[in-house]
C-alpha cells in the first residue's frame, strides 16, 4: 500500500471508478486487473438520518454553561460540558417544523449562511450567564466535526405498500396496492459491498465525506456484518465539506433528513480484493418489504437486485410497478468521480486501518418492558404439566396441593396437547363418567408466545372468556402460563405507584 | 395540449364540459377534475387543432381557460436526481435520462404529487 501512495505522491496512480471495474475484470482477469490499477473509487448520496454535528462555540463573555440551545430554532443537544453542542441531523425546528431541521441548519452553515444560535445556561459560580443570543458563521465556531452514528449500509431493504391508502415513509411517499417500489443504496458503486470481508475497510480508513476527507471511525450501530447488513460511523470537519454532497432533506410527514456523500478509495492489493470491487448491479441483492404492515419486523414481498430496480419496473405478483430511488445515483457517481480526482491530483492519501471492522455485530430488537409488555415479561414460568394418561384423581390431587387452577397435558415429546382446569375435574366428577383427563381434556387450547403484546394475549383471554392460556416455545413446549391473576396484579402494581 | 378550466361558482352545476364537446365534436380528455360545492378546477387534454376553439367554447360559457404550457418547475440547483417524482407520478412526466431526472412538463396535470415526495422541495407548480 505505501507503494500505492507513492504513486498517488508522483502522479503515476491509476485509479477506476467501481463501475467501471467489472468490464477490466472481464476483460483482464483479476490477475490483469491488480497489475492494472491501483485504486477503485466507490461513493453513494443519500438520506443518511443517522447523522450528526459536535459544534464548539467558543466561550462567551461573561462565560456561560449551556445546558439548552437552538440554532435557527432546531434544538441542539446540551448536556456536553459548557460550550459542546450535539446537532442531530433529523431534529425538527421548533418553527418551521419538518421543513427545516439539524439536517439544513448544516447546510445553511456550509453555504455561509448566518445561523442564529440561542442558549439557556446552568448558573454556577464559574458561568454566570443565564441566557444568550448571538448569530454565527461557520467559521465563527471552533470546531465542527460532523460524526454520523451509521452511515452508508452495505444493503438497506427497498419499500412498497399493500395496503388501500397512500403511505409517507422514510423510503418516500409508497402509494397503495403496491403502486410503487422505492430503494436505496448506490448498487455496485456503495462502498460496502466492494469489501464485503473487511480486507481494506476499518477503523481509521480515510474516507470521502461531503467533499471533505473523514475519517471511518468504527462500526456504526445496528452493523450487522453476518446478515449483510455492515454500516460505518464516520467523522469529517464540517468545515472542509461541499453543498454539492451535503443536503437536508424533508421526507413528507416523517422529517427532515440528511443527504450525505460518502465514498471509499479501495487500494487493489491483491485478486481478492480485485474480484469483489468487480461486483456488479445485477450480484447485489435486497429485499422489498411491505411497509403497510405496521410493525417492526414487515413482510419480505420478494428479492431483488439492483440492476432490476434500476430498470425502472419491477414485477410484483404478475403486475408491473414502477422503482424510484431516494438516493442519487448521479452525485453517487460525482462522489466517486471526485474521489479519483482528489487522488489523481495526489492530494488523497490511502490510510490503512488501524483495527479491522467487527465481522459480527448486533442489532436486537428493543427490551421493552414498560408500556409495550410482552407475555414472557408477566408470565408464570413455574408450570406444572401432566401427561394425558393420569386419572382424575391424580390431576386433582396435583391442583389441590399446587397454587394453580389449570394444567397442561402435553405428550412424551413435551408438546402440548391438552388443558384440564379444576372446573373440568368437577364436572367429570360430578356426572361420574371419566377417569381419564384424555377423555376430558380441552384439546383445542388458545396459547400465547412469549414474545407476544401482553395486550393482545389479554384480549385473547377476554373474547374467549378464559382465564389462562398456557405459553409455548417455538417447538410447542410450555414455557409458562399467563392466567387473569397475572393481569390483575400487573394493575394492581401499577395503581400503586401512581399514588 | 393541456387546458386548465377554472370553473366560477354560478356555473359549476351546469354541464359544461359536456355542451362544449357536443358543440366542437373535439375529443376531450378530462386527466384531473376537482368539483366543489362552490367551484371547479378541470385539467383537460386537447388535440392541439382543436385547442383554440375548445378554448373560445369554454371562455363564452364564463369559464376562465388558461393553457398549462409550463405546468411545473424543477428547481435544478435543488435538485439531485434521485427520481423520488418518477415513481409518483400518474402521468409519467419525469424519467432518468443517463443518471439524471428530466422533466416533459407537457404531461403535467398538476395533481401536485411530486411536491411533498420531493425531498429537496426542488419543485414547484406554476399556478396561474
């Protein structure tokens, strides 16, 4: 690699876009193709909301410690030391609402625009003031260091609709009856998929960022490298970027976003790494979700790759519908044109990784346990089960020495299979006919999951008019029971504490 | 050609489009109506040797005609060619050509669909 910079150092550099590298493949060999070029530029625009602005100020006059503050009305995080601001790029402006938001104040503050800053301060002994107004440029602060949280996804799912009404997303404006499908991601010219394995891109790898060169500074959050879906964290100076590759962006009724130019220079050591940046459109795959189901995990309506939806139709359930993007495939490729040149005219450096990226990462879903409770939160786990060949007796015997009401039958396997409640051992008491639970058990029982809403398992309970459903694991084992007395004292508690 | 038909509050119950069509046997498409209690706003495509009489048809009864020759405006300073209007679009009025989007305002009709999908706000209805 230091070979590779000496030649970006004397000019003699030969650099390709990722486009253009799977023809030189073809023709070449991959062998052909490391003797051939040093440097592959890859790039992509588009809505990046993870994204963000550490802004220092500059300490005022008497001093003042922040614990507030907004500029052009959209609020900036506070809470880091006196005169450290956090500028979330998705933040709404408290005036003008999702029109205008974190993502255009930068924008505005690239394009030398004045930028109104109000602040609230924390009156100590050592930053008297309370309150302050000033109007700032972008060479007014410090420091403007642009640290997006996760950027540029190896792959990122393509969007459509089933249901009747027109839906406003993140992925755009999805019209009913899957009457559009809209994507993201630059296909063969994103960065990740280029280096799927990691073998050049890692911590410290200099980076192409809105015009600016920047930094990779680690995964970024919900990398999730062994399902496909790598994401980077980055860094760049603010002051060094373009509003040709920096945009705010309003997504109707969702928010305002951030559009970011973000391309990696990947050096050509060796053929591995000359067959993957050989990666084509048609080799990147991805899926198209429907967005009308509103939950977290939405269905797969099918798989795709990016040269069909670049084609401009793909083909849903025999019909055909029209693709559009959210990012631009045009800047993408002014990303990755003005990467070569940068190099080209020796003044982008290659930088080796200091640590390579994780190649597992975690992106699980949220524990939610307050407002949103699931059956396994409140569920008894202590259960006891029988098995359908015991005698009323011994089931009776069983609920009278136990604390419960209700007992699963379930088969040799452990499967359920059955419930008997101390209502049924009555009755078959009372008429004298059975004495097998086999004879009298309830064979079709409602269940629960434990991952299930606590909220629907309690309508379950109530439009059945039952007061226990046992819960089963994926393979239909009892894991534990969820009865009404779960339920009430769930409410009980909880009227407790708001007294 | 499209016509846009502001249709004034004393006349939006009578059957106008109907009268004006008997009238110059022209084949008139209507591509956008929206008919209130108080008044209409009707995008009608016309063949273009037809279009001044239908025109004069329309300006006798009081309804007040104006030709969408420019019915949108994208603001290419703004723009970034994603294509988020492609998709939208009922008409077909915008298309890549190479990586960048290109707008045939002539298929316009103004059913304004692309102004909120757009999101750099690049474009703009030209409402006369």
């Amino acid at each position: 690699m230091s070979e590779i910079n000496e030649r970006i150092r004397d000019g003699s550099v030969r650099v390709i876009t990722a486009e253009e590298m799977p023809e030189l493949v073809e023709e070449l060999g991959t062998d052909g193709a490391v003797r051939e070029v040093d440097v592959v530029t890859t790039g992509t625009f588009g809505a990046m909301c993870s994204s963000g602005l550490f802004l220092n100020t500059g300490h005022s006059d008497p001093p003042i410690k922040i614990s507030k503050a907004w500029l052009n009305n959209v609020e900036a995080y506070g809470g880091v030391a006196a005169v450290d601001l956090f500028l979330g790029a998705t933040q709404p402006s408290e005036d003008k609402g999702d029109e205008y938001g974190g993502a255009h104040v930068m924008e505005d503050l690239i394009s030398g625009r004045d930028v109104e800053l109000r602040a609230q301060g924390a009156v100590t002994d050592c930053y008297p003031r309370s309150e302050l107004e000033t109007t700032l440029r972008l060479d007014d602060f410090n420091q403007a260091i642009m640290v997006n949280p996760r950027n540029s996804y190896q792959r990122y799912a393509a969007a459509s609709n089933s249901t009747e009404r027109t839906l406003h997303t993140y992925m755009g404006t999805l019209l009913p009856r899957y009457g559009n499908v809209s994507y993201s991601g630059a296909g063969a010219l994103s960065p990740l998929p280029n280096d799927p394995d990691f073998e050049y891109i890692g911590m410290g790898t200099r980076i192409f960022l809105c015009g600016g060169q920047g930094q990779i500074i680690g995964p970024g959050t919900q990398h999730l490298p062994q399902n496909g879906f790598a994401t980077l964290m980055v860094k760049g100076d603010l002051k060094e970027m373009s509003s040709e590759f920096l945009r705010g962006a309003t997504f109707q009724d969702y928010g305002p976003s951030l559009y970011v130019g973000l391309g990696v220079p990947i050096p050509v050591l060796n053929e591995r790494i000359a067959e993957k940046t050989a990666v084509r459109d048609r080799e990147i795959v991805t899926e198209i979700v429907d967005y009308g189901v509103p939950r977290r995990d939405r269905p797969t309506v099918r798989r795709v790759n990016y040269e069909e939806l670049y084609s401009g139709v793909v083909d849903i359930d025999g019909a055909e519908v029209k693709t559009s993007a959210l990012s631009s495939r045009h800047v993408a490729r002014k990303v990755a044109s003005a990467l070569s040149d940068s190099i080209r005219r020796g003044e982008f450096l290659l930088s080796a990784a200091v640590e390579p990226l994780s190649r597992v990462g975690r992106n699980k879903p949220m524990r939610q346990t307050k407002e949103f409770l699931l059956v396994g939160d409140v569920m008894g786990s202590e259960v006891v089960t029988v098995r359908e060949e015991i005698n009323i007796k011994e089931a009776a015997r069983i609920i009278v020495g136990g604390t419960f009401d209700h007992l699963p039958v379930v088969s040799a396997d452990e499967k359920l299979i059955g419930m008997v409640t101390a209502w049924d051992i009555s009755k078959a008491v009372a008429s004298d006919k059975t004495s097998h639970i086999s004879e009298m058990m309830t064979r079709k029982v409602f269940i629960a999951s434990p991952d299930e809403p606590l909220e629907l398992a309690a309508r379950k309970l109530h439009h059945h008019k039952i007061s226990a459903l046992p819960v089963v694991d994926k393979d239909h084992r009892v894991i534990g029971m969820l009865t009404s007395d779960h339920l009430s004292r769930l409410y009980g508690k909880k009227r407790r504490r708001s007294k | 050609m499209k016509l846009m038909l502001h249709v004034a509050p004393g006349i939006v119950r009578k059957p106008i489009v109907s009268s004006v069509i008997l009238e110059t046997k022209a084949l008139i498409n209507i591509e956008r109506a929206k008919v209130d209690a108080v008044s209409g706003e009707i995008v009608i495509d016309v063949d273009l040797d037809k279009c001044v009489e239908v025109k004069r048809a329309f300006e006798e009864r009081g309804v007040r005609v104006v030709l969408l020759e420019n019915p949108i405006i994208k603001d290419d300073d703004e723009c970034v060619h994603c294509g988020a209007c492609i998709s939208i679009c009922p008409t077909g009025t915008f298309r890549f050509e190479g990586s960048e989007v290109v707008a045939d305002a002539g298929r316009c009709v103004q059913c304004a669909s692309c102004i909120t999908a757009c999101p750099q706000r690049a474009l703009r209805l030209v409402l006369k």
